[in-house]
C-alpha cells in the first residue's frame, strides 16, 4: 500500500503550513515573506473547496506524518492548465507542480518523491503533455532524476 494519498478539505491547514515551509526556503533571504502567516486564512477559504473537486484541476498529494498524528509529512501540489494547442501538444493541457515541500523533521525519506510522483500520474492520467515548474537549487536535483530538464527562461510577471 502506497503511503501517497490525495489531499482532502480536511488537510487544509497542514497544507498550508507546509507551503509556509517552502516559501521560508525558498524566499528566506525576503524578511517580508519569512514564517509570515497572515495569508493563511483567506487562502484556507479557497482552498478548501479545490481540496474537495475531485474532478477540478488543482490536486495535492500527501504523506500522513508517521510520528505525528494529524499532521503531514509531504506534499506535492499542481494545476492543469489550458493553452492553444501546439505540436507536442495539440490540446493543449499542460500541468503546473508548485508547493512541494517536506516537513523538516521528515526529510530524506523520499516522501516529496512520492508525492510528485503521484501528482506527475494525476498529469498523465488527465493529458497532461508536459508539466513545468519552478525549482529551487536544492530542489533541482529531484526533479532532475524525475525526467525534468532545465530550460531557458523567458519568464516575466506582472503583479495586479
């Protein structure tokens, strides 16, 4: 039995304290952004009902925490997206990882693996032609062994 399952309502807020965990590893140098928690509630009221559409395009999935009831251990977060098709992918659905985070007392134990590797069979099972994500130093070389390859970026970002 795998120790991966799907994210329901119910892991809301362990959900949300892991996503704090990654952004404090990623953005730690940001005093802004470091262990703040303010967010949490307004995105809890969305996120709760993305948790509970199975059908939807978001999913999350978790290791249950093994020496601590009730919390999680790791996650692996993502979206489907929609763009006008192209070749390699004339339909244009493509899947987005974000959020994949372990919880410190539980790391190296392939949990963040497992549970990417769930997302990315959600991806497929759903037509997903490719899957794109942002990697942090420590994080490229999971990816890397995942399949996923380092690419030019023309990335900007407007922030409305």
């Amino acid at each position: 039995m795998s120790l991966v399952r799907r994210a329901t309502p119910d892991d809301t807020g362990e959900l949300l304290r892991l996503r704090q965990v990654m952004l404090d590893s990623v953005f730690s140098l940001d005093p802004a952004t470091r262990s703040a928690t303010d967010w949490q509630a307004a995105s809890a009221r969305t996120l709760r009902p993305r948790l509970a559409d199975p059908e939807g395009d978001f999913a999350a999935f978790v290791v249950d925490h093994p020496q601590r009831p009730g919390a999680l251990a790791a996650t692996a977060v993502g979206t489907l997206e929609y763009r006008i098709g192209r070749a390699g992918n004339p339909h244009g659905v493509a899947g987005y990882v974000f959020s994949v985070a372990t919880d410190p007392s539980a790391r190296r134990r392939g949990y963040a693996r497992a549970c990417t590797q769930a997302l990315l069979d959600w991806f497929r099972e759903r037509g997903a032609r490719s899957v794109d994500l942002t990697a942090s130093p420590d994080a490229e070389p999971l990816y890397a062994s995942l399949g996923f390859q380092r690419k030019p970026d023309p990335y900007m970002q407007l922030k409305l």
